[in-house]
C-alpha cells in the first residue's frame, strides 16, 4: 500500500476516534448544562491547541486534521460560552 494512502487512512481514524471522544462528553454539556467539574484553564488550553491544529491542518493540506479539530473547535467554544455563563449567574 502507498504510504501517502496509508497516511490518510490513518489520519481519518485518528480524526473518528478523536471526534467520537469528544463529542459524547461535549453533548452531555450542552445538554445538560452542567460545567462543574470543567477546569477553565485546561478547557483553554485545549481549545487553543484545536485552533492551532485546524491551522496546521490548512497549510499542511491535512484534512483529517482540520475537520477533526473545527469540530472540537466548534465544540469547545459552545462549552466555554455555558461555562462562562454558569460561572457569571453563580456570582451573582
């Protein structure tokens, strides 16, 4: 099998496995907008690093890369903004 096929292939289960992985956790917080045990600064720094490899994945021309972490990007920030909005009506 040719190495770049064999690449690709590799590259989308990697991108399945990691979206499957995260999703379940991101749809029970949407779901049930339940942020307690969410570390802001890991989820941060997590979201960060799903930006960069979206990034990545544009000026590599890897698309596992970039359709998996647009993915988690967009997930991430639906969770961020209920975090932020759990946190803010807490303070009050």
């Amino acid at each position: 099998m040719d190495i770049a096929l064999t690449t690709t292939i590799v590259g989308w289960l990697a991108s399945i496995c990691m979206v499957l992985g995260y999703l379940p956790q991101a749809w029970h917080t949407i779901r049930t907008r339940n942020t307690d045990g969410i570390a802001m600064p890991t989820f941060l720094l997590l979201g960060a690093g799903s930006v960069f490899f979206v990034i990545q994945g544009l000026l590599l021309g890897n698309w596992p890369l970039v359709v998996t972490n647009s993915i988690t990007t967009v997930s991430s920030a639906i969770v961020f903004a209920i975090k932020v909005h759990n946190d803010h009506r807490k303070k009050s």
